[in-house]
C-alpha cells in the first residue's frame, strides 16, 4: 500500500511538471515571434510578458512602454508582449507619421476599448471605432472651432478669477497651497460650466459633487488601476469582467445633471453658447447650426445616423468625456507648470512680466486674443507638454497586414500598436537634456528646427485631440490669472524631484505639490 502511495504522488509530481514545463515551452515559442522577425524586444518574464510590472502597479501605461521605447536606442520600433501577445512600439518619427496620418485608414482605430454595457465610457469619441467614430468626429468638430472657444472664454474666464479668490483666501508664506488638488478644483469648475452648463463650485464648497465623481474616477486603488491597464491594454477582457470607465454611481450622477439641465434649457428656451447648447442642436437637428457642408462620401446620414444616433446615453457620453478627460489633464498641466516656475524663478519672472504687461494694455480683463497672442506663455506651457504630456501614450491596432515602409518588417493585422510620448519627448536625441525644464525649446527658431513627430502632446492626424483648443485655454487662462496677482515659490514640504505616479492612467505626481503663493506688491487686478 505504501509503495502505491509513493508511486501515485511521483505521478502526481511528474504531472506537475509536465504542465510546467508545456506552459513554459508554449511561452517560448510565443516570446521568440518578435526576434524571429528581426525585431529588438526587452527580455520577457513567462506568462506575463513585458507586463510584469504593470501588473505589479509598479509601472503606469504610459511608463511601460516609455521603457519598452528606451529598450531600443537607435531602433526604428521595438516589439514587446502584452501577457502572451505581440505588440509594438514605433520610434521612428517618419513611421509614426505614416501610423498617425499617411496610413491612417490602416490604424483608424484606437486598441483601447471598455465593456459595451459602460455606455458613457463605450459610446464617447475616445472609445469609438470605425464608421461611427468618423460620423461623430466630423459632427463634433464644429464645436471646437477658434470661433467656439472664444464664446466659452468669458465661463473659462470667471473660473480662473475664481481660482484667484480662492488663492487670496487660502496662502500666504507661511501656508502653502496643495497645487494639485486646486488646480483639480479649478479644472472642474471649468468642465462643468463649459460641458454642462452648470456652477459646480468646487472652489468654494469641499463637498462639491462634481469634484467629489472626478475623484472616484479617478481614485486609482489596486482593482482600479488594473481595470485601467485592462482597457489600455487587454481590451477584449472587458467585456468577459464587465469592465467600466465609469461606474454606476457616476453613470446616474452624470446623466441626471445632463438630462435635468437639457430639460430646464428647452422649458425656458436659455441658450449659453458652450458645448451643451451644441449638443442640444445635435439633439434636435443632428448638426450644429454653423457646421458646414459635409461630404456626402463621408456622411451619409441615413447610414450613419443608423451606426449612431444622438439620443440617451449617445448624448450623456460625450459630456462624460470632456469632463473626465478635461479636468484631470487641464489640471495636471497646469500644476506641473507651477510646480516649474517655482523652481525656476527666472522663467517665472520673464513670464510675469509678459502677464502684467498683458493685463495693463487689457486693464485687468485679457480677452481670448490677449491670451493666445502671448509668445512666452506659448512656449512656457509647450514646455509643460514636452516633459509632462498628460496622456502619456498614443495607441492604435493595425487593421490589416502592414509594410513598414522601407523595412523588412510586416505588421500583422490586430496588432497593438503604440507611440510612448514619454520616451519621444524625453529622448536626449530629439531634446538635449530632457529633464531640464527649457522654454527655449519652443523659441520660433527652435521649433521649425524640432524634427517632425517628436513633439506630439495632443497625438496628430484624424485622431488627434478634439479638445486641444480648449485645455490650451483653460491652462493659458488660470496662468495668466494667477501670476498676474501671485509670486509661486517652493516650500519644505515642495518633492524635489517630482515622482509620477505608478498608477495613473493621465500623468500625475505619486503625491501632492505644495506650493507656497507670495501676493504681488503691484497687483493687476
């Protein structure tokens, strides 16, 4: 009996071993598909691939193929493992610009993707593909027009004078202010008047709704995070968990303010001229009164009102989009640029200086011309974008069989394709010591020296960001506000360096920015 006892757990043993050693095997054979084609690939762990760390929350989206891009110096594009599948990074700036725009109807769609029960996070423009993607593209671009953005400046405008108030209340040398979290405020008084049509008063009341659904959003505890990097990443795995953007709390918070608004405007027949007062014609017409004439190849509105139509949680979702995606990276950007000019006081004088000259000649009220005329401020906040771009990442999925041109390379169809903004715009190749924060960079001169396709903070092509105009406006106008009336400077609580955070999928620091906020002695305002 002892005998078949010990026989039966060495079967048991080899078994093991067996499955061990098949699994080990099949991985093998799965990580040799890049270097059987010629292609550098970082060294991958078995099951995991290159996505060891990312599953660790060790590194963010945007990290992990910042270090898959620096596995390849002087490569055109280096291959790497999502789990068991091939993906790939391209670093050459002439593919990329085939990927982004030349060959764009081979990487119209973007890989990223969520679970077709989350409506507002499926059917928003970011999450979109294919015909209805272009459909709604085309609808929506009348709404970011120069000529649109200067209509919503006024909103945009009381925010940031808002965000002064709020300033004047709560700093002093001995207090700093948490950079972060009221820049977080200030973006999402913003979002709401300009999306929604509504006072959030995040700046005022600690317990504002609006800013109390942008933290849950993006909260990024440990299931959190890995649901983000599944979107990101394993995108057909969402819909097998029931993976979200947004959760059911923030689903009903945000249609409710859509619809009840949208109900109260059409009753009273109130018009505002922002992004809500766009949807309600998209609503009622299915085009925006000064849109112009669409190609007929293009939209074909029997066909394309059938793949996506402007009602329920069509509408909601794309609200839902300019808030999360407005708030948080309006207001990254402008937090790491005040974190900037205080450990650069000589950037931060040129650039009040070009503010109170501007604010003299406007008597304290700049316009939207006054704004985007100003050179130094221009490149200031191109800076910002260079070292900190707040999407860190560009990601597409080839959707045939693909020759890279002028390589011995196919892309296979269903491949994941990204551009690592992180390793493009700090690649000491393009932009000589990358981690020194230079608005010189962005001189006149410089810029038409900058290689195409290495400076892409709002992507390029078809896909590039919708909203740029806008976020451009919302950072530009809080600057301009808040350094007409204060000196930043750091204070002994300031990281020095900055850490990003592991986790986030928008660039953001692991902690707070404490900054301190001096009143100037010559006030503009």
């Amino acid at each position: 009996m002892e005998a078949l006892t010990d026989y039966a757990i060495w079967e048991i043993v080899l078994l093991l071993v067996s499955v061990l050693v098949t699994i080990y095997l099949y991985y093998v054979s799965k990580f040799s598909y890049w270097k059987s084609r010629g292609v550098v690939t970082p060294k991958p762990v078995p099951v995991f691939g290159n996505f060891l760390m990312g599953m660790l929350q060790k590194q963010s989206p945007g990290q992990i193929v910042q270090r898959v891009y620096n596995a390849g110096p002087g490569e055109p594009y280096v291959g790497f493992y999502i789990f068991g599948r091939p993906a790939i990074v391209i670093r050459d700036p002439s593919i990329i610009k085939h990927v982004l725009v030349k060959d764009f109807n081979i990487f119209a769609d973007r890989h990223v993707s969520t679970s077709k029960n989350d409506t507002l996070g499926s059917q928003n423009l970011f999450m979109l593909h294919g015909e209805p993607w272009k459909y709604l593209r085309v609808k929506l671009s009348p709404t970011f027009t120069s000529g649109r953005m200067k209509k919503m400046f006024p909103m945009v405008a009381v925010c940031a004078r808002q965000l002064v108030d709020y300033l004047l209340d709560h700093s002093g040398e001995k207090d700093p202010v948490e950079v972060k979290e009221t820049t977080a405020k200030y973006a999402t008084d913003v979002i709401s008047s300009c999306a929604f049509g509504i006072e959030s008063n995040s700046l005022k009341d600690p317990n504002a709704e609006f800013r109390e659904f942008g933290r849950k959003v993006f909260n990024f505890t440990r299931y959190r995070t890995l649901e983000v990097l599944g979107i990101f990443f394993v995108p057909s795995l969402m819909s097998f968990i029931n993976g979200s953007f947004f959760t059911r709390k923030t689903t009903k918070f945000l249609r409710k303010v859509f619809w009840d608004t949208i109900s109260y405007r059409e009753k009273n027949r109130i018009t505002r001229e922002d992004f809500l007062d766009l949807l309600i014609q998209l609503k009622n017409k299915g085009h925006v009164d000064s849109e112009e004439k669409e190609d007929e190849n293009v939209l074909n509105e029997e066909k394309s009102s059938s793949l996506f139509e402007f009602k329920g949680d069509n509408l909601v979702a794309q609200p839902a989009l300019f808030f999360t995606a407005g708030f948080e990276t309006n207001a990254t950007t402008l937090s790491f640029t005040l974190y900037e000019l205080a450990l650069q006081p000589h950037i931060q004088k040129r650039l009040r200086a070009e503010i109170a000259e501007i604010m003299d000649k406007s008597n304290g009220t700049p316009t939207y011309e006054d704004v985007f005329g100003m050179k130094y401020l221009g490149m200031v906040v191109s800076e910002t974008l260079r070292k900190y771009p707040p999407l860190p990442l560009l990601d597409r999925i080839c959707l045939q069989d693909y020759k890279v041109p002028e390589r011995n390379l196919i892309i296979e169809k269903n491949t994941p394709v990204y551009i690592a903004l992180l390793g493009l715009h700090r690649d000491p190749e393009y932009y000589p010591d990358p981690e020194l924060y230079d608005p010189e960079r962005f001189t006149e001169e410089n810029k038409r020296l900058q290689k195409p396709y290495t400076y892409l903070p709002f992507g390029d092509g078809p896909h590039n960001c919708i909203g740029l105009r806008f976020g451009l406006m919302s950072v530009k106008t809080g600057l301009v506000h808040i350094l007409s009336q204060f000196e930043v400077k750091p204070c002994k609580e300031t990281p020095i360096p900055l850490v990003l955070s592991t986790r986030s999928s928008v660039l953001a620091s692991v902690s707070g920015i404490p900054l301190t906020f001096i009143r100037s002695k010559a006030q503009t305002l």
